[in-house]
C-alpha cells in the first residue's frame, strides 16, 4: 500500500507535527528516510512534562539530553516559538545553568515567542542569557516561578507586545522598571506576586507604559511590598486581584498605597480588592464601560468624591461578599446615568 501521507509537501507535514509535543513528533522520524530529518524544521518547540505524575530521574536525563542533542542542530533558521513547562514532579531536575544555555540557543534563532514555567524544576532561580533581554524578534515573553529577572542596562525589546511575569523574583529595585521601559510597543501585561517574604529586590511596582491597553496585576495575602504605581494612559482593559490587606493590620509596617493616574482609554475594568482606599481605584477608571467591583465598603466613610460621574458606564458588576455592599450600589446607580445592565453575583473563586 502506497504511503500517501508521505507524498504530502513538506509544509503540510510540517503543520500536522505542530499538533504534537516536539519529543512526539521527533519519533516520526523513524518512519523512513523522509521524516527523518523532517522535524527538525518545526517553527515551534515545546517540552511538557506538565502532565508527569511521577517525573523520575532517568526520565529527566532523557529529557534533557534529547533538548541538548537536538536544539543546537535545530534547522529552522526562526524558532516560532519556544516553550518549557515541568510541573511539580520535575522537582530540582534541572540545574539553572541548563536551562539558560537553551534559551540562549533559542534567543539567537530569532525567536518570536518565550514562555518559561518552571515551577520548582530548578534548585536555584534561573538567570537569564542577557541576549534574551535585547532580542529584536521576541513578541512574546512568559516568565513563570523560579526565574531571576536581572535587566541589563543596554536592555531594548522593539518587538515585545505581550509580557507576563508571575512569581518571579526581582534582581533589585529598578528591574521591573527597567524591562518595561525597553518595550516600547508593549500592549499587554500580567504581573503576579506570589506568596511568602518579601523580594528582596523590590518593594515597589512601578507600571510606566505609554502604550500598554491590556493590564493584569495579582496580589497575594501574604506578598510584601509598599507601593504600586501606575501611569497607562492608553489602558483598555484593566484587572486586579488583590487580597494583601487581608493579613494588614492597622499599625502594621507592612501597610501600601495603589497611585494612579487617569485611564482615559479604559473600556472594561474588574476590580477585585480588600485594599480600603476604594477612592483611588474609582477616580482612575471613571471613564470605564463595562465594571466588575468586589471591594470593600466602609459603612462610616465617603466611598468616592462628590462629583465624579460615569458617564460612559453601561455594565456593572457587583459582589455582594463584602458587608455594606449595597451602599456602594447605590451611589453608582446615582452616577451611573447611562447603565443598561446591572449583575449582582458572587464572584466564581468566592
């Protein structure tokens, strides 16, 4: 019987093996002397061991061995994308050194896209190759647990519109500003700070992004720091998760401030917050379309200025979690003059 699939172009081929895990399609090249090679000009490269319950030793050194063969002899002159993603049963399998090599082998073949989970795959934070941090290619940057973000000075990222930072950890105070002041073209940014002591590196988030339309921030109970500042005037779409103040005391040194400036821009915002200063979140996003609030509402004090109005709001959202929700309620329903639809639902991790 003839092998038809075989006959296909090379490029159609090449778009079925992108379907497959890259150690998956690497097998089909036992099937004859035309996919032997064929798999070494996939654009895209993923290693997942996300679903690996029990992640064993000899397991890691295959993995790790196949990626140290195979991704210097990679043929595609631009790699797509480049993706790492163990999970908890990759514990300490990989030393930082490791992983770093093989970024810096991907940074140089024009890489598009990044995207680093390495949960506790690593003893150490990984250091990045400095080259990943002035790639005039990369689109996309996702960096995920156990990486050490540590910005050179010469840092320009012309390309970067997507960025995601979760759980990293900060080489000192002006790292986060600094990544962000090489994107200039950055539309879209999720930050998240994890739980447990403070970063040692940073105390403050400064989000100075001119062109930035997408924002997402997330704050852990027990995240340590004093300040977020945000200055994104082209803002679309805003959302933060912050539950810090829940583990604040009144006297507590570990106390911190949100400043913003106006969002002129924003269409949609989800506020999710035990922050007590409701004021400075409700002054920013007054031109917003659509709002989803879970806040908390103090029965004795003003929610917000007398005079603020949202006149373009025409979706709101509320929580009803929180005590005295229904005062906040209210007062929008009374500066809210264009709002065609109301909810009134618990949020779903509520």
């Amino acid at each position: 019987m003839d092998d038809k699939i075989s006959q296909l172009p090379d490029d159609l081929l090449l778009k079925v093996l992108l379907f497959l895990p890259t150690k998956v399609a690497a097998s089909t090249s036992i099937l004859s002397k035309r996919w032997e090679f064929l798999w070494m000009w996939l654009s895209k490269l993923e290693y997942n061991s996300i679903e690996e319950k029990n992640y064993d030793c000899e397991e890691r050194r295959n993995l790790q061995n196949f990626i140290d063969l195979n991704l210097p002899l990679h043929r595609a002159p631009v790699i797509e994308s480049f993706c790492l993603k163990f999970s908890k049963g990759s514990y300490r399998s990989f030393k930082p050194t490791v992983i770093k090599m093989w970024v810096l082998i991907a940074v140089s073949r024009c890489l598009r896209e990044l995207s680093l989970d390495l949960f506790a795959c690593t003893s150490w934070p990984t250091c990045l190759p400095s080259s990943l941090y002035t790639c005039k290619s990369l689109v996309i940057l996702k960096l995920i647990d156990k990486i050490f973000v540590d910005v050179p000075r010469m840092a320009c990222l012309p390309s970067l519109k997507t960025l995601f930072l979760r759980r990293v950890t900060y080489s000192n105070e002006n790292s986060l500003h600094q990544l962000l002041s090489s994107c200039p073209v950055l539309e879209d940014l999720v930050l998240e700070r994890g739980d447990g002591l403070r970063n040692p590196g940073i105390d403050k988030w400064r989000v100075i992004v001119p062109s930035l339309q997408r924002l997402t921030i997330k704050i852990s109970r027990c995240s340590n720091f004093d300040e977020v500042v945000i200055n994104t005037p082209s803002l679309k779409y805003f959302k933060v998760t912050d539950y810090k103040e829940e583990y604040v005391s009144e006297n507590d040194d570990d106390r911190y401030s949100f400043k913003f400036k106006d969002m002129p821009q924003l269409e949609e915002a989800d506020i999710d917050s035990t922050y007590p200063d409701i004021d400075k979140f409700v002054k920013s996003i007054k031109f917003v379309k659509r709002l989803s609030l879970c806040i908390i509402v103090n029965a004795e004090e003003d929610l917000y200025p007398e005079g603020i109005v949202f006149n373009h709001l025409e979706h709101l959202k509320l929580c009803p979690c929180h005590s005295n929700w229904s005062k906040l309620l209210v007062r929008l329903l009374k500066d809210s003059p264009n709002l065609r639809e109301l909810e009134v639902s618990l949020n779903d991790d509520h």
